[in-house]
C-alpha cells in the first residue's frame, strides 16, 4: 500500500510562498540586469564596428575621418559611459531597495503570530530595524550570517550616497566609520571609477558589481529562509506532540 503524502499545514503553505516569492523577485532582477546590460554592450560593439568599416571606407578621406571621429564617438560616450552610469547606478540602488523590500515582507508574515510590527523596533535605517525585528520578535538567531550582514551594510551605504549625495561618498564628509569603510569597500572595486578630483564622486562601471550584491542577498535569505523553516518545523512538531498529549489525556480520563 502507498505511503500517504503527508498534508502542510497553512502555516507551511504561507512559509513556502514567501520563500517562492524572494527567489522569484531577485531572479526577475538579475535578469533584467543581464538582458538590459547586454543590450549596452551590444550597442556599443556595434557602434565601434560601424565606426571602423567607416573609417576603412573613407580612409583616404580625412576630412571624413575626422566627421566618422565625430560622429560616432558621441554615440560611444552615451552608450560607454553616461547611459551605463544612469542604468548601472539607479539598477543597483532599485536591488538594494529590493532586498529591504524582501526583509520587511519577512517580517510582515510573522504578524499574524505576534502583536509587535516593525514599527515598533527602534534601529538606525530600515535594513537594520527588520534585522532587528527578525531577533528580537521572531526570535531567530542570525549571528552566524553577520560577515554576510556587514558587506550588505556597506552596498547599502552605497546605495544611500547615490540616492541622496548624488553618488558621492568622499569620507572626509562623511567622518563616520560606515562612511569611511564604504569608502573603502568602494576603492578597491574594480567595478567602481571615481572621478579624478579626488572630491569622492563615483559611478558604477561594470553589471558585476550589482550581480554580486544580487548574489549576496541570495545567500543572506537562503540562510534567513533556512533558520525560518527550522524553527516552524520545531514549531510544528511541539504543536503535534502537544496535540497527542491532550488527546492521551482525554483517553485516560474516558477510560477512568
């Protein structure tokens, strides 16, 4: 005889949801990340052959050379340059408000089992009052991700100074030790460039550096969703265990 699949509980409907819907909306980011960072690339390999067959044709011709010259390098600063660093700099602050976005949902579907909302949590940022709030109310242990927690902390200052210093974060404005590790963090990218007047203004060159942090939060919320899972389970099998005392009791207490 066939073992019978064991039903879920609503409780683990509504766990598998929310884990389905984190993987779901970092998947649809990093491929609207690939798909459109890949239209830029291809766009200025096509502007580079273009302007090459050009030049071979006219080759002869200098005044032409100089016109081709023209021509298609400002069609290579927009799509090399500007256009990258509007679409890499507001891509990367939209994964990082994502990735707020996702810990706050998290912390809404506990809600139902606690009369305590992130509004009530006092932190500094948002980020840190749904860590908080996972602690402190929900009761998870999240100690053993905080190498991973410290690097989001850094993107995350990142993702302030665009939004609100217009990429700039030159730490003698910004004193404070984040400000002066983001700097750091910043430095040593090969995926950021810096403007040469040394005032701390950046931009984001290269699709890897938010592929990375899109990367990161992916192992932040496979480890979350794991303690998550483990502590419904726990949960459960106290709740079922209880359930068999009671009906025990009931039992015995016929039987007397």
């Amino acid at each position: 005889m066939a073992k019978k699949n064991r039903s879920f509980s609503r409780r683990e409907h509504a766990f598998m949801w929310l884990n389905s819907d984190i993987d779901v909306e970092l998947f649809i980011l990093n491929d609207f990340l690939e798909s459109t960072s890949g239209l830029l690339v291809k766009e200025t390999k096509r502007l580079k052959t273009e302007m090459k067959e050009q030049k071979k044709k006219h080759k002869h011709d200098r005044e032409s050379i100089y016109q081709i010259d023209d021509y298609y390098s400002e069609g290579l600063a927009k799509y090399g340059e500007a256009y990258k660093a509007i679409f890499f700099n507001t891509t990367f602050v939209a994964a990082v408000s994502l990735f707020e976005y996702l810990l706050k949902k998290v912390c809404q579907h506990y809600y139902v089992e606690h009369t305590l909302t992130v509004e009530d949590i006092k932190a500094n940022g948002n980020i840190a009052t749904y860590r908080k709030y996972i602690e402190k109310v929900v009761k998870i242990d999240l100690s053993s991700l905080d190498d991973k927690w410290r690097i989001i902390e850094k993107y995350n200052t990142v993702r302030n100074a665009i939004v609100h210093d217009d990429a700039n974060i030159n730490p003698k404005n910004k004193p404070n030790l984040m400000g002066l590790d983001s700097y750091t963090f910043l430095s040593n990218s090969p995926h950021i460039k810096f403007e040469p007047n040394g005032k701390g203004k950046f931009n984001i060159t290269d699709a890897k550096f938010i592929a990375e942090f899109i990367q990161l939060a992916e192992r932040y919320f496979d480890g979350l969703t794991q303690k998550l899972e483990d502590q419904l389970v726990k949960s459960l099998k106290a709740q079922e265990k209880n359930k068999k005392k009671v009906v025990k009791k009931k039992a015995q207490t016929k039987g007397a």
